[in-house]
C-alpha cells in the first residue's frame, strides 16, 4: 500500500475491504458488478440504504480491481474494462431505483422510455478509479399523450427532466458512505 497511497486511502477509511483482498475467490470472481448490485438494490429498505450500499460495492470493488492491477492479474486495459463494467452496472441499477421512486409520485409516461448513453471514458471502457461519468439521457414519448398518469402528473419534458436531476443526485450525492461519482 506505500505504493498506492489511493489504496491505502480506502483501507484507511474502510478496512474491511482487506476482507475481500485476501478471499481465495478473487482472482475467479470476475466481474458480476451487475447481478451484486441487484441483490443489493432488491433488498434496500429505502433510497438511502440503496445508495449507502452502492457505495459500499463501489469502493470495494474499485480497491479490488486497483489491488489486481497494481499485482499485474489485469492489465491497463483490463481495469478499465472493469472499472467501466462497475461504472455501467451502478448507473443502470441506479436509475431502475430512481424510476421507481419517481413512479410512485409521477406515475408513467404513456409510451414513454429513456435509456443513458455513457459518453467519454464510461463509453469508450476506458475509465480509471479516479474517472467521473459523462452521461446522456434520452427519452421518447408518445406525443398525443404527453402527461404521465400518476397522481401528481407532469408533461414528459418535465417528467425526463426530473428523473434524470434524480438519477444524477443518486450518483453524486454525498451519503454518510461517502461519494460515488461526479456527472457531467
């Protein structure tokens, strides 16, 4: 760790990430960012338990994937990819939560959907430990029905413009856990 102070930072703060260091399974443990961080948001009893606990897998899989980088197990490129795949994995279990939160206030937009488009570093799979995430959303929605349905309805510019303010608060916001990522 003298030779990494960034890791030795997030042991500082969070010992218990050695734990997972020093796990037999982690050279065969791949890249299951996605199915960890369903668990995790199935089981969140609140929004802000969904975020304490995305930023808990963040910040150990971060040191994870740092930790085999620095041993040589993966390559530059490698850990980009993976910390790419941790970056795609929370932005989309992130917004699975926040548009259920969202639809329980403002309803659907009939017709409506929206996916995120990771541009830059997240899009290229080139991102670093340190990386922020550039993100677009786009929607599309049925023009002769632009109001969502939910008891406090809203046009779907508002309605997409909202959801993604949210989606970008639960990836920056600041919990008791710490950070997770700067958007742009």
């Amino acid at each position: 760790l003298g030779g990494a102070p960034r890791l030795a930072e997030v042991v500082a703060r969070s010992p218990h990430v050695l734990d997972a260091a020093i796990d037999p399974t982690l050279a065969a443990r791949g890249r299951g960012y996605a199915a960890r961080i369903a668990v995790v948001a199935q089981n969140a009893r609140s929004a802000e338990e969904f975020l304490d606990s995305v930023r808990d897998i963040a910040r150990e899989e971060k040191f994870l994937v740092g930790l085999r980088t620095l041993s040589q197990a993966l390559d530059p490129a490698e850990a980009g990819h993976a910390y790419s795949d941790l970056a795609d994995a929370i932005v989309q279990a992130s917004l699975a939560r926040v548009e259920s939160d969202f639809r329980r206030e403002y309803g659907l937009v009939p017709g409506g959907r929206c996916v995120v488009v990771g541009m830059g570093k997240l899009g290229s799979r080139e991102m670093t430990a340190a990386s922020d995430l550039d993100l677009v959303l786009a929607y599309d929605f049925d023009e002769d029905r632009p109001d969502s349905d939910g008891p406090r309805g809203l046009h779907a510019v508002q309605y997409y413009t909202r959801l993604t303010q949210r989606l970008v608060s639960a990836l920056t916001v600041s919990t008791r856990r710490g950070g997770l990522y700067e958007v742009d």
